[in-house]
C-alpha cells in the first residue's frame, strides 16, 4: 500500500506538470494569436486615425477580437490555480491506526487548502471590481452616448466633425444638414461657411459645387448658382445628378427669360470642351494600353520562335 500511495502522487505530479505545461503553451497560443490579429487589424483598430468618414463602423473586428481575449485574461486571472497540497495528498483508505491518522491529517490540510481558495478567490475578485469597474462604467457610458449618436444623422455628423474637424466630408455632410435636410435647422449662410472650409482644405474636390449650387438657389441668387452647376457638370462624381437639375432649370428660364441663351450657350461650351478633353485624356491612355499590349504580344511572339529554334 504504501507503494501504491507513492505511485498516485507521481501520477498525480506528472498530470499536474503536463497540465501546467499545456496551459502555458496554450497562454503563448493566445497571446501570439491576439497580437497577430491585432497587426493586421491595427490601421482600423480605432488607435489611429483613418481619415474615413464615420470611422466606428470598420473598428467592429478589432473591437470583437480584443473583448474576447481581454475576456480570457480576466478569466485567467479570478480564476484561482489548483494548489500544490491539493493535488499531491492521498487519500488511500489503510487499516492500521497510523494510516488513518495521516489520511485524516491528509483531509484537514484539503480542506484548509479549498477554505484558503476560496478566500483568495474572493480577494481577486474584490480586486477585480475595484479596478475594472470604474473602466467598463466610462466604456459603457462612452458606448451608450455613441449608439445615440448613431439614431441621428445630426448628433453622428456634429460627432464626426468634432472628431475629424479636417474631414472634407464631415464639413460637406453637415453643411447639407443646414441647406435644407433638416428643415427646423436651416442656415445657408452657416451652409455656406462649412462648404467654404471643405473646398479651403482641397480646392481640387469637386463635389462642394454642386452644394453650392444647391444653397444659391434656394436664396435665389441664380447667376452663381448657373456657374456652380456648370462646374458639377464638369465633377464625374456629381455630374449624374447635376444634369437633371441642369436641364430642369434651363427649360423654364429660357422660356420666360430669351436673354439667357447667351449665357446658357457659354456654359455649355465650356462643358463640351471639358468633355472632349477628358475624351482625348482617356483615347490617349486606351491608345498607350493597346500599344504596350501589341508590344508585349511581339515579345511574346519572338520568345517562342527562339524557343521552338
């Protein structure tokens, strides 16, 4: 018996170092795996900024990604490690008075050890409040205020332009909201301002005219609002809806007002010249593709008469 007794606590230390060895092992899996989720994710982890509108949208895998082993480390640390006395006592049943005096000491020392688990469980615990809580209480009322954020396209945009006060889009999308989206904030001239400082930060992005456009005729000053629409038409971006708003207002105008060829006829000259420009720009460039194309074929040509030689 005693043999046997000895044997069981070998057994039972092999078990407990082959566990710990496979918990370590999978505690680097984890991390290795965490840290290389977050390499690739990291451009849109939220620690940067993007420069993309609205950005919160793309975090959500990074977001998922970190909960999960954030969670698992929480776990890890509450939850208590088997102790030494706990796992390396037998409780081999003897006959003789010796042998239950030692398995009776034997249960008293689990039972102070459980008793000594239990105690420092709760202490982590304690812990675990006392530090985290004051953190997920700001992150749960960060993530509150920014779900209200997103049931309106007010509160989301004004977010948005606070974040990023140089996003070109964020100051195009709230001038939009003073123009006329939503009719109990109408402010052109506040319209106006934001459109100003979207085209201050790149004079080459053509969509603030056809805001522009739009803003200028609702105060009815249609001399500026003719040149605004005039250079949508020449923004690919805008040109679809800008055409049909174009032809719309030209065929009242002329109608009522005959004077207004001149400057309709100067307009569209100026737009035809920018079409056959971008037409020539796109011939040529089609034309150097077909040439390289040929090109390549010959080489192509020349290396399999070689070869087969």
């Amino acid at each position: 018996p005693p043999l046997l007794g000895s044997s069981n606590n070998n057994s039972k230390r092999t078990r407990r170092r082959q566990k710990e060895h496979e918990d370590k092992v999978h505690r680097i899996l984890s991390t290795l795996v965490f840290f290389s989720w977050m390499a690739t994710l990291f451009p849109i982890s939220g620690i940067l900024k993007v420069g993309t509108f609205v950005a919160d949208r793309i975090v959500v895998a990074s977001s998922v990604g970190t909960c999960i082993f954030a969670g698992r480390l929480l776990a890890l640390w509450m939850t208590p490690r088997e102790s030494n006395e706990a796992t390396s006592t037998s409780t081999t049943s003897t006959t003789n008075n010796k042998e239950k005096t030692t398995a009776a000491t034997t249960t008293k020392e689990e039972t102070t050890s459980h008793m000594s688990e239990i105690r420092n469980t709760t202490k982590s615990f304690k812990m675990v409040i006392l530090f985290i809580s004051p953190c997920f209480i700001t992150l749960a009322m960060r993530t509150h205020s920014r779900a209200a954020a997103w049931m309106d396209s007010v509160p989301l945009f004004e977010s948005s332009l606070v974040t990023c006060p140089r996003s070109i889009k964020s100051n195009l999308e709230i001038s939009k909201i003073y123009s006329g989206l939503v009719p109990h904030m109408v402010d052109y001239e506040k319209s106006l301002k934001l459109i100003r400082t979207a085209q201050s930060i790149d004079p080459t992005y053509c969509d603030v005219h056809q805001q522009y456009s739009h803003v200028y005729f609702h105060q009815q000053k249609y001399i500026r609002f003719e040149r605004e629409m005039a250079q949508s038409l020449r923004c690919p971006f805008t040109m679809g809806q800008a055409m049909g708003n174009w032809n719309k207002y030209w065929k009242v105008v002329l109608k009522q007002d005959a004077s207004a060829k001149g400057r309709y006829d100067k307009y569209m000259a100026s737009i035809q010249e920018e079409v056959a420009r971008r037409e020539e720009e796109e011939g040529g460039s089609s034309g150097d593709r077909k040439k390289m194309k040929k090109k390549k074929e010959k080489e192509e040509g020349r290396r399999r008469v070689g070869g087969g030689g």
